[in-house]
C-alpha cells in the first residue's frame, strides 16, 4: 500500500460470498442433517410406508429449506455487464472488468473481477456488501467505502442507492426487503404448522395451512415485484448500461409457492372423495382399522386355562347368529 498525499487509494480486504455466505450455508447444513437422521431410520418403515414417508418428508424439508435460505440470499435481482472503466481514486488507469449488482431482502451486493484478474500488477476480484438494516445504514455503509477507498466502479453503483441519490431506489427496495422478509418468517411459520397437523389425524387442516403457507409466499414475491415500478436507475459506464433482472431467488420463492398451492389443494381434494387412500399416504390407517373394528362391534375375551395358556376370545356380532367363537391360543 502506497500513500498519495496522504489518501490511502486502496485497500486490502478479504472477499465474502455473496449468494452462499455463512448464515445460508449453515440452514442448509442444518436441514441436511435433519434429512441425513430420517434416511437413517427410513428403513424401520414398513411397506410402502417407506416410500411415501421418503417423499413427503423430502417434500417437506425442500419447502422449508427454500423458505428459510432466501430470506439470506442476495440474488433475488442482480445484472452483469463488462466493462472498461477507471479503476482507482486520483489515477487515470483503466481496466477490463466484469461488474455486478446483486440484489437481496436486506441490501446489495457489488462485484468487480478483471478480465484477466491480474492488472496493474494487481489482483482485481473484489465482492462489497451495503445493508440496509435501518435507514441511515445503507448510507453510513456507503460513506465507509469512500473513506476505505473502494474501487470506482463499486462507488459508483452502490451511491445510486443511497437515500440521497436522484434514483430515489433506496425507500423502495428497503420497504419491499422488509415487507418480504414479513411474510417469508410468517409462511415458514405456517409450513411448520402445516407439518405438525400432517402428522396428526387431522389432514386436511394441514393441507389448508399449506395454501396459508403458498399465499404468504406470494405475498413475499408480490412485495418484492413492486420494485420493478420504480423508474430505473441508470447505471451506465460509458456506452455501456447495467441492467438488472429478477434472478434465482424469486423465482425459487414463486415455484415454492405455487408447490405448496398444488398440494394443499390435492390433499383438501383427497380427503373429500378419497380420504382411505389419503390416510394410507400419511401413515394412518391402524386407527382407521381400530375404529371399523369398534364398528363392527369386535370383543376380546382374555382368559387363562388350567395349563397356564392365555386364550383370547375373538366375538363379532355374527356370533349372536347363532355362529361360534373364534379362538386363539
């Protein structure tokens, strides 16, 4: 580092990841070890239970996975462009580099890597965050890259959403994170709820809290779509415009959300016109067979002989009709 009057015109720092950073990682490594456990006694089920257990919990876990790691992501929108642009602060020096925005829930990210990365004999590849927690963060953020000497092209994008800039972007894009942060945290709330009715004897309330689960998360897309009516930003390096599209994440979300729309409208359908076959998925037919057997009016008789031997008395109505006991030994 060399200092030019006294301004520190670079710095060192140390590259974060920006689509996969630590928190993503970490859910996902915490739902691979929940998936990891139930493969583990999968083959304690018997039958097909197996398979249909294998099914719906992957179902399940995929759902909720997808809720919890795009509320982290920062590729719900992002843009690439190449470009040949100035590269440091008091120099006129250019460079050839790939330059992208990348767009999240909680802010942006900037990416800058030379074409090739090594110019100027230096490494060019560069990935700078600027969070938009409460309303003066993003610019606080912002200021601390002026002072820490960022790169020009990073400057450059992330000053167009400050709250001061005429793209007038910052407001909407940071109500629209929050809005859509909301609603995915209250649709994974509903996703577990969902699970533990699944569970139970009541299906077809889960399959409802499915569709709750589904309209949260098109609430989310809908806040997070809402930005594209702002005018856009023009971010231009020379002839060149960087232009955004929405990316992985939102799309992920609305394919979620329209999954779990599809199966809370097939178990609310099953249940009404065919529940055995619906309770045969979920694993609950012994209390289907218990309650036919008080339907039909089964009694056991237990006794025990002279020799020891515990014999059990099988009685239907039937046996009123004048017909014989079943016996077991």
């Amino acid at each position: 580092m060399t200092l030019s009057d006294g301004i520190t015109p670079f710095y060192i720092h140390g590259p974060t990841a920006f689509v996969f950073a630590v928190t993503v990682i970490v859910v996902i490594l915490v739902f691979l070890v929940v998936a990891t456990s139930f493969l583990i006694i999968l083959p304690g089920i018997r039958g097909r239970g197996r398979i249909y257990s294998f099914c719906r919990v992957l179902v399940s876990l995929f759902i909720g996975v997808i809720i919890v790691v795009v509320s982290f992501t920062s590729d719900w929108e992002e843009g690439y462009v190449t470009v040949n642009t100035s590269y440091k602060a008091f120099t006129k020096e250019t460079i050839t580099a790939r330059v992208g925005l990348h767009i999240g829930l909680s802010g942006i990210n900037v990416t800058l890597k030379g074409l090739p990365v090594s110019q100027l004999n230096e490494t060019i590849n560069y990935n700078e965050n600027f969070r938009w927690k409460m309303e003066l963060s993003y610019d606080e953020d912002c200021y601390k890259g002026f002072e820490r000497g960022l790169p020009n092209p990073i400057l450059y994008i992330s000053e167009k959403f400050t709250s001061r800039s005429p793209c007038l972007v910052n407001g909407q894009y940071r109500f629209s994170g929050h809005y859509t942060t909301a609603m995915m945290w209250v649709a994974f709330c509903a996703w577990i709820i969902s699970n533990v009715l699944f569970s139970m004897s009541t299906i077809v309330y889960g399959g409802y809290m499915s569709l709750v689960t589904s309209t949260f998360m098109l609430f989310g897309v809908i806040s997070f779509g809402t930005t594209r009516n702002v005018p856009p930003c023009l971010i231009q390096f020379g002839s060149v415009t960087l232009k955004t599209h929405l990316s992985v994440s939102f799309w992920l979300t609305l394919a979620t959300a329209l999954l779990c729309f599809v199966l809370g409208v097939l178990v609310i359908v099953m249940d009404t016109f065919i529940p055995e076959k619906l309770r045969a998925f979920f694993i609950l037919n012994g209390e289907e067979d218990h309650k036919d057997e008080m339907k039909h009016g089964i009694i056991n008789h237990y006794f025990t002989n002279d020799c020891g031997d515990t014999i059990i008395l099988k009685e239907t109505k039937d046996s009123f009709k004048g017909k014989d006991f079943v016996v077991y030994t």
